[in-house]
C-alpha cells in the first residue's frame, strides 16, 4: 500500500487546486477548505471521493451548525436533607415525591438536563423541541417511565400563522393544570402540596395554546390518557384505564386572565383555570374530571405576593371506587422578599376526600409549610422548609411508628433542607 509522504501531498493539493478552483473559486479559499479536512481533500485529488460529495458533507456540516446555534442546554441537580420528628417514620404523610425511604438522611433527589430549540418569536412558521431527561428517585413518581432514568418531557414545538399565531406541542408534555410544578426548583416550597398529589402529571399527545389578546390566553388538547406513561394506551389490555374504544381520548383546556395595568396594584396578576378530563388508572376506568382554579395576585407591597389554588378530582366508580367518589384542596401562598437574597414564603392547605380517592391518605387533612429561602451562592436554590400535617378526620391513626407496628401519631413534623444548583 502506498503511503503519502510530505512531496505527494503538495501534489495532491496541486491537483485538486488545478482541477476544482479553476474557473470557480479563488485559491484562497479553497486554501481554507483545505484545512478543513485534508485527507478528505488529498482523497478528492486522485478521484477516490468526488468533489460534489465533499461539498454537499461541508453544506451539511454548515447546516447542522446552524441549526444547533439556536439550541440551549440548561438543567439542575436538586438534593435535600429530611428530618423527621420522632422515632419510627415508616408511615409519613402521603407528599408527593416524600415517600418513606427519604425520612431521617440525605437525599439525592433528582437531575435534570434540558436540551431545547425555543421558537422564534420572529418566525411565523417557527419549529423547535424540547427534551427533558432525568435522573433520581423523584421520576418513576412521576411517572412517564417506570425506572428513574429517561425522558421526563419530550415534544416538537410548532408555530402557524392563524391570528397572533397558534402554538403547538406534539409528543409528551406536562400536565396544563396546577399552582406548582414537577421540578422543585420552580416551586415555593422543597415539598408539593396534595393539590398536586390530585393532578396529572404528563400527556402524550397535541396541545395548542393560542393567546386571544394580550391579557387573554387559552389552551386545548388531546391526548391518550390522564397516565403519565409515555405512550400509555386505554384500549390495550398492558394499558392503565383499559376497556374503552380505540377511538376514547383525554381531553384538556384551560383559560389564563392577566390584571391590565390600569388596574393599580394588581396589574400584572394572573387568574388561571383549567379542565381535564380522560381516563388512566388501573383503579378508574371511567372518566375521571380534574377542576382547577389558581391566582397570584400582587399586592400594594411590592415585596409581597399571595396565591390561591383550588383542585378537584372525581370519577364516576369502579372497581375499587364507589360512583361519586371525589377529592378536592383548597390552598393558599404567601411570598415576602425581604433582600434581595433572603424570602420568607408560607403555604396552608385542606385536604378533604369523600371515600379514599387519594391513596394513603386521611380523608381530612390540614398542613400547612413555612420556607425561609436564602441565595447565598450564584446558581444556588438553598431553603430551609418547617412542614406539618395534620390527620384532621379524627378516626384511627396514619403517621408513625415503625415498619411492623401500627401508625401511632396524627400530627407528622418534618424539617427539610433543600440545595438545587441550577446550570
């Protein structure tokens, strides 16, 4: 085999450069393809690779730099200290992602990494994604996968220009109702509320969102099933909510209001409502209705904030559930930024379930959870959260003890520290 040396290479390029810049290109800038990929190059010269197929790779090199330019990669690590007051937490109150294996030690939550192509707000036909992947303890809660690693979210976005321009998600996108979200790092608090525990989580399907005026938004969807599972099918005997047409489908909506600024103080607040209803649990194979009602309301401090959220889940019975079973929160928020470092954030909330709809739970209970928020470092999420529930229904016991005795206690005290780093 033929290896090149240093006088066969300036050959080589003298060639290509007789053969592909003349009548074309200045020598000059060929000089600079050149350096792109030399071997490529001295391939091209002795006619083992065509100049068109070295050109069309660099237009398509061009093309995939062009197109990740716009592309972003943010994501956070979030951790957590709990404690617990007492001995024997092997039965906690039912807090979303707190389950009994975080009481009492260190806590590696969850990891998150979003690879995202926003819209071009300049673009009338603008196209973009959105990947969410994660890490931890807190996903298979969450539940688009079973393990706790994979894709949390996932969808295109689109644009068409009808009107001010309609919005779409097509793929697995986050439950439109609620006061807050998954991610705790977008929340008030280190741990949710049971108006959360009420919620969907995730859709597989299509939502468009269209903003009426600018204080007027509204949304619309549909979607396989209430069940965060990606992909998650009510006809199939492996799905969660079996027994319905292929043709049965989730559907969403929902209404966002914002305070005009004539309107003093409260210019800037929101008023949100949403509706969903679809079938995807194992235990309800009829269809099953979420309410959802929030507010955030500025005040005439600056520095203070109040929220409200009311949530409501009901299906018509089977199986397990007796017809008319229903649950529903009422919760409210409160925000005061003392520095521009240091907030104080509280929350109350009232649980009331007619015939056990959420799982673990009391029928009745009250919490109510006390933050004090602290940036000391850049990047940093750090909180120190004081929570409190309450079993309010006065019937047996549901906190407590250990793993082979009964719950002893209806008050449950818990201590958090939570540390996010964002990136």
């Amino acid at each position: 085999m033929h290896r090149f040396g240093g006088a066969d290479k300036l050959f080589l390029f003298a060639e290509l450069k007789k053969r592909y810049v003349k009548n074309k290109h200045t020598f000059a800038g060929e000089e600079q393809r050149m350096k792109m990929n030399q071997w490529t190059l001295g391939l091209a010269a002795v006619g083992l690779v065509s100049l068109p197929g070295v050109v069309a790779a660099e237009e398509a090199s061009q093309h995939l730099l062009t197109a990740l330019s716009s592309t972003t990669i943010s994501g956070f690590v979030d951790t957590s200290a709990n404690w617990n007051f007492g001995t024997g937490n092997a039965n906690v109150p039912a807090i979303p992602f707190i389950p009994a294996g975080r009481a009492d030690g260190f806590n590696l939550n969850y990891v998150q990494v979003t690879i995202q192509k926003p819209l071009d707000a300049q673009d009338n036909w603008a196209a973009g994604y959105r990947v969410d992947l994660g890490y931890g303890d807190d996903l298979p809660l969450f539940g688009t996968t079973a393990g706790n690693t994979g894709i949390k979210q996932a969808y295109v976005a689109l644009r068409a220009p009808v009107g001010n321009g309609i919005n779409f998600k097509v793929g697995v996108f986050d439950s439109i109702i609620g006061y807050e979200t998954f991610e705790r790092v977008n929340n008030p608090h280190y741990s949710h509320s049971y108006g959360y525990l009420l919620e969907p989580t995730s859709h597989t399907g299509v939502l468009a969102s269209y903003q009426i005026t600018e204080l007027v938004g509204v949304s619309a969807g549909v979607a396989n099933s209430i069940a965060p599972l990606i992909n998650n099918r009510t006809y199939l005997g492996t799905g969660l909510g079996v027994g319905h047409a292929e043709s049965y489908k989730t559907t969403m909506g929902s209404l966002t209001l914002k305070a005009p600024d004539s309107w003093g103080f409260l210019a800037g607040s929101a008023l949100y409502g949403g509706i969903i209803n679809g079938v995807g649990s194992a235990a309800l194979t009829t269809a099953h209705q979420n309410y959802y009602a929030g507010a955030t309301l500025n005040t005439p401090w600056t520095a203070v904030k109040v929220g409200f959220a009311y949530d409501y889940a009901g299906n018509n019975g089977v199986g397990a559930k007796v017809a008319g079973t229903h649950a529903y929160t009422i919760g409210g928020y409160v925000s005061v930024k003392a520095t521009d470092k240091l907030t104080f954030l509280a929350r109350g909330e009232h649980y009331k379930d007619s015939q056990g709809l959420g799982a673990g739970l009391p029928s009745r209970v009250v919490a109510g959870t006390a933050t004090i928020q602290y940036d000391l470092w850049a990047n940093v999420l750090s909180r120190l959260e004081f929570r409190w529930d309450h079993q309010a229904d006065g019937t047996g016991r549901y906190y407590g003890s250990n793993a082979a005795g009964a719950p002893d206690r209806r008050n449950a005290l818990m201590l958090a520290a939570n540390i996010i780093y964002k990136f």
